[in-house]
C-alpha cells in the first residue's frame, strides 16, 4: 500500500512548485499580526498570536456579517446552482476574495451539508458524493477551497497558495477557508434550513474541524482523514515534501509546529470540553500523508475531552481512498453517518 501511495504521488511531482520560504505578516491584517514584536523576532510574534487565539479565537475564524444581496445564487450547467459571495477575507488577488459554491438542493431543503475537498481537488471533486447525499434528501454546498477553481490567481498552476512556505499566507488561507464555511452556513440558514453539517476531506477536514468546533450551528460532521499539527504533517508528509524543502533552511520541525499552531486542530483542544455534537473521524491506516501517529494524537485529543465522535480506520492511504474500492467504503462511511444523524421526523 505505500509502494501504491508513492506512485500516485509521483505521477504530479513535477507540477509541485517550490515556492521560497517567507514569514508572510504583510497577509496578516493588523489585528491578527499584532504589534508586540517587530520583524527581528517574528517567530516570537506568531507564538504570542497563538496564546491569543488559544485564549479565546471566535474572533479570529469569525467573519464579519453580510447582507443578503452580496450573496449571488444562479443556474448551473449540471443542475446544481452557482453561489458566489465575497470571503470574509480580503486577500492580494482578487479573484481568490470571491467565494465560488455549488449548491445541489434535495428534499425539502430543510437539511444541507457543506462540503470542503482535498488541497489541489478538481472542479469535478466531490460532487459524486453531493449527489449521493441528495438521494438522502440532503442537500449539499460543494464549495471551492481558497485559491482553488476559479479562485486560483493565473499565476498559478496549482493551489500552491493555500499551502507553501509563506508562514502568514498558509495561515490567512486556512482562516479564510473556515470563515467560507461559516459565511455559508449564514447563508443556508437565511435560507430556512434547519439542519447543517460539514463533510471536509485532508485540508478539507482540517478547515472543516476548524469551524464545527467555532460554530454551533454546525450540528454534525464527518472528517475524512484527520490529523493533530498543521505544521507537523507539512514537515513529515510525502504530499507537502516541497514545501518542507523550503521551509528546512529557516526553520526546525518544532518551530514549524509552533508557527503554525493557531491553524491546527490540536491548537484549539481546549474548547472541545463543551464541543457535543456528532461527528465521524475517518482515518487511512496506511497514510504517508495524515501519518497514523499523528491523527492518534488528535483521536485521542477528542476522547479525552468527551466529543460524541466516532472513528472508522480504512485499509488504504490518503492518495489510495480515491481509488476502487475504497472510494466506494469512504463514501458509505460518510453518508451513512448522516443517514442515521437526520433519519428523525422533520
């Protein structure tokens, strides 16, 4: 299984841009940033970022409110809808500042999902699995990653800004990712739905954990490959082993932990205490990426604090769970957890 991991991972690896390693606080606006340490000591001023988004951080994944009219529905070409509407972040490129969902309506309307892909998924990702929800009488949004589809700058061959070794970047783009969620759960909710849940896969699950543990409207969850440290799984993962190479120079595994520490699932352990909503943690036994240590440590992290959450491990890798026939057994883990969640009187 990890010979097969491998070959996957090899068949893009020329497309993997090295972008070079920057501290990045010019993407960090000033409330994030802050102003206790100048440039001399920037490692030091992300650490003091961290004691304040662990001390109380709604403040740093919510967004700011906006009206009804800056949310955009129109018709789509394969019978779901487009919805655009601004991020709770304004970033350097413009087309990235425009979030861009799929909305495929089932049932009554009264129940949806919000789905977040992998990190470089394509436009077509996802939406099998959206489909598969409507025959539940769920409805989904399938929304669009930071730099991803449409929003991906035309520099770019990839979505090489949501994940690189910009410090501040990485950061702002995974915060940008859980204020899209919570935006759009403003949106499904003006929309009269009444039940929410998140379905999130690799950076996906990551963003995904990131809002169901800051948003309570968000009554269930299922995370599809799940990991503890941001920074430790770009250290150690074959997916982000670039990425490393230009981190390396600058900095050590710890120090890539601690940077980007307010931006991992372990980083915010301590608001899991009154985090009592469902969720289902999906985990590949055979992961070089969300490597099998690490997602113990987040598992464990979520036992201990009393989340109602149940962890299903696949016999395959995280590159592998694409594929037949464990594409079909993530699918059924996935929707048969909402089947059960919602299967109630409406």
């Amino acid at each position: 299984m990890h010979n097969m991991e491998r070959k996957l991972h090899a068949r893009d690896i020329d497309q993997r841009t090295r972008h070079p390693f920057a501290w990045g606080f010019d993407h960090l606006d000033a409330a994030t940033r802050g102003s206790e340490f100048g440039a001399e000591r920037p490692l030091e001023a992300l650490r003091e970022l961290n004691r304040r988004v662990q001390r109380g951080g709604d403040w740093f994944f919510r967004p700011g409110a906006i009206g009804a009219a800056e949310f955009e529905l129109s018709p789509g070409a394969d019978g779901g809808e487009w919805l655009r509407y601004p991020s709770g972040i304004v970033t350097p490129y413009p087309e990235n500042n425009l979030v861009q969902a799929r909305y495929y309506r089932a049932g009554r309307g009264d129940r949806a999902v919000i789905v977040s892909p992998q990190w470089n998924a394509d436009p077509q990702s996802h939406i099998a699995l959206c489909r598969l929800l409507n025959r539940l009488g769920i409805s989904a949004l399938r929304l669009s990653l930071p730099y991803h589809d449409g929003r991906r700058p035309p520099e770019l061959k990839r979505a090489d800004y949501m994940i690189s070794a910009n410090i501040g970047r990485t950061i702002q783009a995974v915060r940008q990712a859980v204020m899209d969620i919570r935006r759009a759960a403003d949106w499904l909710e003006s929309q009269g739905v009444a039940q929410i849940g998140v379905i999130g896969s690799s950076i996906g699950s990551c963003v995904s954990w990131l809002a169901f543990i800051h948003d309570a409207r968000l009554e269930a969850g299922v995370f599809n490959m799940v990991s503890s440290w941001f920074g430790d799984v770009v250290w150690r993962a074959i997916t982000t082993s670039h990425v490393r190479a230009a981190l390396e120079p600058h900095l050590t595994a710890t120090e890539v932990r601690e940077a980007w520490q307010s931006i991992s699932p372990s980083g915010h352990v301590d608001r899991l205490a009154v985090v009592r909503r469902r969720a289902r943690l999906i985990s590949a036994r055979y992961d070089l990426t969300f490597l099998p240590d690490l997602t113990a440590i987040f598992v464990g992290d979520v036992e201990r604090q009393g989340v109602p959450a149940e962890t299903r491990y696949l016999p395959c890798g995280h590159y592998t769970i694409g594929r037949t026939p464990f594409k079909y057994l993530d699918a059924w883990h996935i929707v048969s957890f909402f089947q059960r969640e919602w299967s109630g009187p409406r």
